[in-house]
C-alpha cells in the first residue's frame, strides 16, 4: 500500500505539482466519506487540480496506468458515489471553485463545479436572477456534485431539477480528452444530448470541468404554510388534490411526525403547538410577483385543505419565521444521523401513489422489524426514507433490513416509480439496479460506460450491480 | 429493385399481415417526403404496424437481413429524417394512434407516437390539462415525431421544448427488444439518462413506440401583441431587453417584413396598416391566470419597447383575431414553399446575439448571390433561414449556396450557437455536423449509434457526415 502511496504521489506531484498532491493519511479519510451512512473508503491519493488541464494531465495519466479516479465534491452525496471502495485517485474539484461568468443578457451562468450551490445562487441573486434548484444541502454542496447526481431540492416540484438548467458542459473524458457536450443555447437538436448523458452520472463518464446553467428572472414574494394532519395518509392525499386543482406551489415538503420530533431534539424549532394528533406535516410554498394573486392562491389551497382532518394552518408572517421553518425542514436528515446510523432510500413515485408508497414502506418496516422515518418532496412523489439503525443488533442491520429495502424498492417499481428520485445509485444502491432495469436496459447504460471509460478507471464499482 | 420489393412485401405480409404492408410505388412515393426541400426517397415498402408487438418482429427480421428501417411519423420534418435515401423498410406509426390515459391524478399522459399533437393538446385540455409544446405544423404532425426530433415552437421560451415533458418511453431497439427508458416520476437519478438519449435521436437508435409525458395546469387568458419595428436589429435587441426586465411570454416570434409580404401573397392575412418603413415584427404572447398580472405585465413590456423605433403596437382583441395573427406566423414556410423552393436552416444562438446572426445570415447572402426570409423563435435565440432558390439556376443552387450555408453555420458556432434547435440534422444537415463538433464528440455519438444499432439499419445515413 505504502509503495502505491509513494508511486502515485511521486509520478502525480511531478505531473501537476507537489501542491496539488496530498497523501496524509487524515486528509484521505477526510476525502474517503461522504453523507452516506458511516462508510469511510480513503482514496489511495488525494489530489487537487486547479485547472481543467490539471485534470486533463491526471486522467490522461490515471487512464494509461488503468488507475481508478474518483471526482469528489463537497462529500455531501446520499448513495456514497465518492467512496474509494476500490483505491485510486480521489480528484477533489473543490479548486476548480471560480463563477467564470453571469451573463445577464442571455440569462445564463457559466461555472466552475466546486462553487458551493448557495452562493452561486446568492451572485446570480445579485443581478435579479434565479438559480432555483436547492438540494437540503445548498449551503454546503458543490453545483458540480449536483450536476453529476442530478439533485433536485424542495423547489423542484415548480422549477424542475438540476437537469433542466445546465446547457453545456465541459467535460474531461477519461482518456484526457476535453469536449463540450452541446451548445449555450435553451434549444438544441443537433446531435445527440451528450449533455443529459453527464447530468446524472455520477462521475462514471467523465469529470465536469464547467458547467453552463440557465437562470429565470428572481421572484419576488413566497408565502409559507405549515398544515398539521392527523391521517398520514391524508397528508398524501392532500397533495395530488392541490395539483388536480391547478395550483403549482413552488415547494410542497411532506414530514411525518417522527422527523419532526427527531428534529426537535436536535436543535431549537419554532413552537408548534401541533393537536396531539398529528401524523404528519405538509410545508407549502407558494412564490410569485403578486401578493394578490399570491393571497388568492393562497385561499384557494386552504379551500381544498379543509376538505382533510387537519390542525390550524401556520402562517410563516416573517423572513425569521420562515427560515426557521425551512431550517426544521432542512436539518432532517442531519438529526436523524445524530442520534443513530441510518440507511436513506430516495424512492420516486408518481405523486398520487404516494399514500400507497408511505402505507407498504411502514408495513415492509414491521415486517422486517425495523423503523423508518418519512420525508421528502412530496409535490414530486419523491419520499427519503430514513431507516434507523439505533439500537439493532450488526446481523440484523446487515443481514435482514437490506431485504426489507428490497421489497420497498419492489413495491416502489410496482407503483411506476424507481429507484432513486435525487440522490442517484452510487455505491450503497447498486445491487437494487435490477429491480428497476431488466438486463437489455443494464446492457445498454453499460455499454456506454465502455464507450466513454473502455479500461474502466472513472469511479468503478458504482451504479452497476456487482454481477454486471 | 422489383425483386427485393417482392421479397420484402412476402415477407413482412407474412410477418405482421398483409394488411400491413404496402408495396405500391404512389404510396411508396408519398411515404418518400417530408417538407424539406422537393426531395423524394420512397422506401422499398412501406410496412404500417398496428402494435408494438408488430414493430419488434419487423425490427427483429429486418436486423437479421441488415435491412434498413425508416421510421415515418407525419412527414412534416424539415431536415429530411425520413427520407429512405438509402433504400429499405418505411415504418410509419400511422396507426399507432391512440392516446392511452390521460392520467388526471398525476398530471400525465401516455400516448402512442402517431397522434397529432393538436389532437393530443386538445384531449388534455378537456381535462383543465396544458401540453404546450407546439411546433407550427401541430395541426398535422405526430407527438412520436416530436419527441424523434425534440421538436419546440413558439412557446418553448416559456415553457420549454419537447425534452422538458418526456418523462418515459418505450422503445423498440433495432434488434426487436421492447424496453422502456426511465420511469413514470418528474424525478429520477436512476443510471443514465436513456430517455433523453432517445428525444431527439431522429429515429436512428430505435422506434418510439409509447410515450409518457408531463403535463402542467391550463392558463386561462393569453394577450397577444404584434409590434412593428422600423430596424430589424433593434426588433432583436429588443427580445433581449424583454427577458433582462423580468418579462417571460410565452411566446416571443420574430418575423422580417419579408415574411409576411409572401404569407400575404399565399393567404388571406389581417389587415395590418403597416408603417412603410417596417423591416421586422415581433408577435409577443403573455398567458396567465389573472387579468389584472397579465395587463400589468403588458405595460411594462411597452415601456421596454418604446425605447425602439416602432410603428402602432397592434393589440389581437378577440380569439378570432389571435388566430388570425398565429396563422400568419404559422404559414410562414409553406408560403414560401409555395412560391419557390427554399433550404430552410434551423440556427440557434444566445438570444442576445440574435442581432449579429441576422446581420451576418445577410452579408453571407449577398455575398454568395442569394435571398433569405428570416422569422422564428426570438426568445430562444432561435432563427429560421429560409434560403430561397426562386429562379436561381441550378448550379447555383447545388454549388455555391452550400458554401453560403456553411459559412452561416460557422457563424452561428462562433456565437455560442450549433447548427438546428428544433429541426433535426437529418439527411440535409449531415454534412455540416463538423462545425459544430470535432471528432472526439462526434466519435462519442457514432459509439452510442453503433452501441444500440450495431448492423447500422435504423434510420442510416442521417445525423452523421458522410466520412464519419
């Protein structure tokens, strides 16, 4: 091991520069882990280019020795798409970090991949414009990561995911090769959509070196609305009745009262003064530039509301407030990891089978004696599912809950959905590939992977399933 | 020829039905065009299969004989994607024209490729339900062309193009196997993108034989606006101005007065009491929900616009009136086809730089000795370039003004741009595929051809140049 160590920092440091190499020990466990449970896969070598040649200099080199290469962002990804599982070169992008340009006449951004979501969407602020996608981990993710994973967010339901806003990009395949994958324009049908092949593929075809974004005009006004239901069920229900009625909120966010209370112990929330009933919680938003309209839309959903067993409707009246509201939502995941190890599934569903998706997960759950905390992007049929480890003997969590998973993923197919909604496959869902994809379908999304990486070398072991 | 029309007719009649299979050289003929250009290229036969079970036994047999296979939507392409240039099976999806379910729970619908895609806007808004992708030929075009072609349209720059609601397809691969792309959910990050990979492939990696598509709510009220300018650079400048204040129609077309001087002479058009210094019109569309948003919205437009050099802003007061005024955006190309034969050209640019194309499209005219009506899609930077051959001979016509069209399509690449936006590159823009992508890119492209197709029989000869 010491002797790869030596080799690959030696032979890198004299390719880009000792500066750019790092093989500490520390710092590779650092870049052996992200979000995803406890897994911890340090890279071989640690490296950081500052420039797209940099990186073109690296997988040049990685690809003639068949060295594995894993592009890493800011480590916060949900399926450990970035754990070293097979050694290699961890290929941080966090320097490639510059906002290259806003252009304000065409409504368009063009980025380096380790700028932090939040901010790119703070400068495009700036000028009035709107970055909407925001993935829970905005202020912390790199836009490259959610370009790679496809990260949709709360807003997704209105605005749509990370796919629907990148135009180009520049990517380095992994024999050196620098191309663009399109054009900067808002159509295209010219060739086919190399760049929806990238968006998504979680750095198993190639490293992104820049992306170019569309921006929409800023809105001005949102309004808030926290709906405590007493019928799990309801709550789901609930949603697909809002769409049905015509209104589109700009964020639809369901919880049940489980990851409240699990927030709660975690950090300070608003006082909810929820009826002791509540199963679970619907967080509404409504954007726009016209407070009436905005107030209209408003009465509207109330009206369809009230046809639920619900507790009073909460009003986020100020910015506090509804950062407050926002930031329960947010830290959900991050309570949960407080206080146990959890597995998170991402199921997607269309959203009217929601109710029986939430219904069969609590079931599966008893089943296999495990319990499950439930949330997510309700608007888009997208639930997280947090399945708590806690005090559960190793064998169990090892042997029987992934059989559990299984069948939440069957049922989940079974329902016309898939896998994963935002999070991507990555390492930990690999060998649920199947139930979603027969083998014509895994036989094509391989014979790409051979097409852009033949000597396998780009972030091996993810996505396909182990016998693949 | 008369033999393997023979063999081909006995055999498919054998295969999927007599009824099926049509060897006669009118309709052979007909199946042979679509509105590019006066080409003609009748496939050997023309086979009309009735289920996805009949496309995958004519695909499974016509790979095993390396028999290519053409599949047919409406014949309204304008880049000659159906054109049977090299002989072999014409597959139309005529009669696979029902619209499945119109999924009211869910906000989607699955639907076989041979519906008109009016006829499909209109179910859907029966239901309250909005599809609004519409090309200037939805009165006659298929939905499955559409997705072969990403197709777009004037309300693309609101709402985006075919691309944007395609959330699932099923597929037919050249081999016979049935698989659908992805799943029924507006999220996932599930493999890679192969439904994306299929919209837009112009039915060169398989045959589109279901598709399930998004749909959002119905707007209620559109305002329909037609804006005279006596520049035609500032009419460009002015579309750019319109989205940097905030503004997004949901339609944004710009006409030269050229245009609509020949629409005039094909067909009745409103009486439009144009000042005589008219060089360009921009027909602005604003749709919404609420009246009082919409006319506010309209005001600020005009304040932006009154910093132009514009003739009286014409206002369509009723639906009879916004009718007239789409219709004669709409029969732009087919009058002037009726006039003359004409190369229509598809560029796509950063709309802000829409000024300098339309500037360059006619010094590179005169330059090269021929006319050009120029119309399209302004809010997306997209610009149709009729090239019109009139009484030019033909040697002009074959010779000279390809090196015209080149030299447009280098400029369009140089502004950002690429060669079609919602055209295709078909069999006439093959050759051009160079500019806009070196061989690198282009080698990614003809590996993901030969990947799904690898006998090259589904729909060969287009896309890719000749030498490639």
């Amino acid at each position: 091991m010491n002797k790869e160590i030596n080799f690959l920092t030696a032979e890198l440091s004299r390719l880009i520069g000792q500066s750019k190499v790092i093989a500490d020990l520390e710092e590779r466990k650092k870049y052996g882990s992200d979000h995803t449970e406890d897994f911890c896969f340090p890279p071989t070598v640690v490296v950081k280019p500052e420039s797209t040649e940099d990186v073109s200099v690296v997988m040049k080199w990685a690809n003639q020795h068949e060295i594995p290469v894993i592009p890493i962002g800011a480590r916060t990804g949900l399926s450990g798409g970035i754990l070293a599982t097979k050694g290699g070169i961890g290929l941080s992008l966090e320097r490639l970090n510059k906002i290259i340009h806003i252009d304000e006449n065409n409504l368009q951004v063009i980025t380096e991949p380790g700028v932090i979501t939040e901010i790119l969407q703070n400068a495009v602020a700036e000028k009035g414009l709107f970055y909407p996608v925001d993935p829970s981990s905005k202020g912390s993710c790199f836009i490259g990561g959610n370009v790679a994973e496809n990260a949709g967010g709360a807003r997704a339901v209105k605005y749509g995911v990370t796919k629907d806003y990148v135009l180009n990009l520049e990517v380095v395949l992994p024999n050196g090769e620098i191309i663009w994958t399109g054009a900067n324009t808002l159509k295209n049908a010219t060739g086919y959509n190399l760049t929806q092949l990238m968006v998504g593929s979680e750095g198993t075809l190639g490293v992104i070196t820049k992306i170019v974004l569309k921006l929409i005009p800023q809105k001005q006004y949102t309004n808030l609305l926290l709906v405590p239901f007493y019928y799990m069920d309801e709550a789901t229900s609930a949603v697909a009745e809002i769409f049905k009625a015509g209104i589109v909120p700009s964020a639809m966010e369901f919880m049940e009262i489980e990851a409240i209370n699990w927030t709660a112990k975690f950090m300070d929330i608003p006082d909810l003064n929820l009826p002791e009933n509540t199963e679970a919680l619907l967080l509404i938003e409504i954007d726009g530039n016209n407070t009436e309209v905005m107030f209209s839309e408003a009465e509207k959903l109330m009206q369809i509301l009230e046809n639920f067993t619900i507790g009073e409707i909460m009003f986020a009246e100020t910015e506090e407030h509804k950062s407050a509201f926002w930031k329960m939502r947010r830290n959900i995941a991050e309570a949960v990891k407080t206080f146990s190890v959890y597995k998170e599934e991402d199921t997607v569903v269309p959203r009217y089978e929601l109710t029986r998706l939430l219904k069969g997960v609590k079931e599966i759950g008893a089943k296999y004696g495990f319990n499950s905390i439930c949330y997510g992007h309700a608007g888009d049929g997208n639930l997280h599912i947090n399945i708590i480890k806690e005090n559960m003997p190793d064998e169990q969590w090892k042997n029987v809950v992934p059989k559990g998973v299984k069948e939440i993923f069957e049922l989940t197919v079974s329902l016309g959905g898939t896998l994963s909604g935002e999070h991507g496959i990555g390492w930990v869902q690999r060998n649920f590939m199947p139930i979603a994809f027969n083998k014509v379908q895994l036989q094509l999304m391989k014979g790409i992977k051979t097409l852009f990486d033949p000597k396998n070398i780009m972030n091996p072991g993810k996505i396909f399933p182990d016998n693949n």
